[in-house]
C-alpha cells in the first residue's frame, strides 16, 4: 500500500507560507475519524498520486497515528495545475465501498486499422465495488474485438479483478465503431460567361455613349 507521511497542521501559519516551503494543506475526515488538518509533502504526494489515482487505498503516516484514506478531491491551481489543497477520505479496509475508476483502452481495432471505421469511446470510467485492498487503480478494456461496425464492447466484457463487482450495468457500452465519413471537396458552380460577355458589352456602350457638344459661343460684331 501506498504511504504518505504527514504532519499535524498548525493553523496559525498561513497557506500560502506552507505552499512556498513545499508542503499541500490537507485533511482527512470520515469512517469515524474526527476533521484532522495536516501538511504533505508537494513532490511525495504527486508521486503517489499519479500511480495510485483515487480509486486504490493510501495511508496516511503522522508519526503516531497511520490513517488507511483514498485521496478524495484534489484542488489544482488553474495556471500551474501543481495541487494546493488535498482531501482524504478515510476507510474502514473490512467494509467493501463503491469507488469509480479510470478504463485503459488497450489492444487494437481490426475496423479502425482498415480504415472502415472510427473508435467511439462511449464511458471512460465505471463504477465498481470492493474491499478497498482490493481496488485497482484502473480497468483495462480491449477493443481488438471491434472488427466491423457492429461490434461493440459491454461493461459486462471487462475482465474485473477477484473481489471486484462492477456496480454500472453489465449492458451499458463501453465502446463502439461507427463509420467513417470521407469530407468531400465542394465544387464551385460554373460560371456564366454570357451573363459576363453581356455585362462587359452593356459596360462598353455605356463608355461609348457621345457626350453633347459644347458650342463655343459666337461673337457677333456690332457696325460702328
């Protein structure tokens, strides 16, 4: 099992000064345990995080007390996405609990190979219950069986863990093909070239129109 060691949280020292030196505020609460803020350390806990997810038990180690958790919720920073807040769940590992977890698409498509179809990924997770020693960290789905566009995979094909039951219904689909449309070239309407002879024509005659004479005016001479 995973181990994180934690120290008791002093709530006087401000969030920001704890993030600087390195150190998540957390907590974790549940199965009987009372509110408990604590402090980990930022790169132990992406380590773990990254491998165990939040669908596999996790120990909390504060020295003198060791707290089985699954890691709840993380709160990211929206411009860093480096964790700044973590909440733990604590777990009783004798009572089976229901927990959603990540599907791994593994193996390859005979119908997206030929180029017939295209994988529809219809669920990316389902739910599942377990003792939680028993929680993987994923469900690897193989979509080699998706040779035509009829075929399909089911919640009820994936091969679950001893121990595991899946809680998401056995006929829901995980996966599907659906087939593969080729974009077509639009065509430009053909051009009426009478219709440009016509108005260049009109165009000519009306550059060509005579404009009226200016007539001088004539002097006329008076007899002396």
């Amino acid at each position: 099992m995973f181990v994180i060691k934690a120290d008791k949280r002093d709530m006087g020292v401000k969030l920001n000064v704890l993030r600087k030196a390195g150190r998540i505020p957390a907590v974790f609460y549940g199965a009987g345990k009372e509110n408990t803020p604590i402090s980990i350390s930022n790169t132990e806990f992406k380590k773990i995080w990254r491998q165990a997810g939040e669908s596999s038990a996790v120990k909390v180690s504060t020295g003198n007390t060791d707290v089985d958790v699954l890691i709840h919720e993380v709160q990211v920073d929206p411009v860093t996405s480096e964790p700044i807040h973590v909440d733990f769940l604590a777990i009783d590992m004798k009572k089976k609990i229901k927990v959603k977890v990540p599907l791994e698409f593994t193996g390859v498509s005979g119908a997206v190979k030929s180029g017939i179809g295209n994988l529809v990924k219809v669920l990316h997770e389902i739910e599942i219950e377990a003792l939680p020693a028993d929680l993987p960290h994923n469900l690897a789905v193989d979509i080699s069986p998706l040779e035509t566009l009829e075929n399909q995979v089911f919640v009820s094909d994936i091969k679950l863990p001893s121990g595991v039951v899946a809680i998401t219904h056995g006929g829901d689909v995980v996966a599907s093909i659906v087939a593969q449309v080729e974009e077509k070239e639009e065509v430009a309407p053909p051009v009426d070239l009478s219709a440009i002879e016509v108005e260049k024509k009109g165009k000519k005659e009306e550059e060509g129109e005579i404009a009226p004479a200016k007539v001088a005016p004539v002097e006329v001479k008076k007899d002396k």
